[in-house]
C-alpha cells in the first residue's frame, strides 16, 4: 500500500473505531427494575435548566431526551417525583425518581435510606435518562414521546418495573 492510501486506511480506522467503541459500549446497559450500567449516547441539560425544583426537573428530562414540552408530560413527571418523594430538599439528593444503582456500577453519590443521593442535578439527571433508556421502560417513553395524555404516562409507569408496589396502581395526573 502507497504510503498515501496507508495515511487514508489509518484516518478512516481512526474515525470508525469510536463509533464502534460507542456503539458496543452502548450494547452494555443491562436490565433491572431502576437501574442501569452503560451511559446512553451523550446527554446535556439543557441551558437556563433549574434541576432544583420539580417543574425545572421535568422540564429538562423532557428536553434532554427531546420529548413534547407540554403541560400533559410536565403534570406526569411531577406526579412521578411525588410519588417517590426525592430529590428535593430530602435525603435522595439530585434524585428526584429516586433511581437506584446496581451494586457495581460506580454512580456518583452515595446510599441514602433506600435511595440514592447523586453528587449533583445533573448527575441526577444523567443517571435517571440512561435507566429509562435501559430498556425496561419503553411503555413510559411512548407514552412521553406521544405528550398527550398525563394519565396514560402514569399508567406506563405503573405497570412498568420501577417500583415494585406499581405505585398500587393508583397514580394520577392531569393535563
């Protein structure tokens, strides 16, 4: 091989190898009911975000995955952070659907009575995508991705693995 068509061998690998790498990195999330391992492809809070309230929470966990702003997905999320009581000015810090690491995924943070508190927001946030990405919710992703229906997003949650009591099927929000 000319030393030209080696330099443009060597460049195409260079380029291909970190897809791959992204891409079999990917393939590493394993499934558990409020957990996962592998970060999902890169995620940035987006700008202006307040992960210090609930409305601000939701707001950028919608705009994140880029799902519908709407009032519909805004009303569920809040009802969700209520449900399980996290992330805001309690023990589960930055944690506010209270996910919960496997024994050796190495989070950031620490155990906090049942829950985990995350060193900060964004790595509240961070964490919380990559387990609905896990593979167990895609129920709550569609019914998030439709952005129509509050109480259809409650349902998905509540028969999904993310909490073993499902909430007793008795979670409720509105648009």
């Amino acid at each position: 091989m000319s030393r030209p068509g080696w330099i443009a061998a060597l460049a195409a690998a260079v380029v291909a190898l970190p897809l791959f790498v992204i891409v079999l990195f990917l393939g590493t999330a394993t499934e558990g009911a409020g957990t996962a391992t592998g970060m999902t492809a890169a995620m940035s809070i987006p700008a202006g975000s307040n992960l210090g309230t609930p409305a601000g929470w939701a707001d950028a966990l919608l705009q994140a995955e880029g799902m519908p702003l709407t009032s519909c997905n805004i009303s569920a999320i809040e009802a969700w952070e209520q449900a399980e009581g996290g992330g805001f000015g309690n023990q589960a810090a930055g944690n506010p659907l209270n996910v919960n690491p496997p024994a050796t995924a190495g989070w950031p943070g620490h155990e906090a009575n049942g829950a985990w508190a995350f060193d900060t927001p964004a790595n509240g946030l961070k964490y919380t995508i990559e387990t609905l990405n896990n593979g167990n919710y895609g129920s709550v992703l569609a019914a998030l991705r439709a952005g129509n229906d509050a109480q259809s997003v409650m349902n998905a949650i509540e028969t999904s693995p993310w909490a073993a009591s499902h909430y007793h099927y008795s979670l409720t929000a509105s648009c």
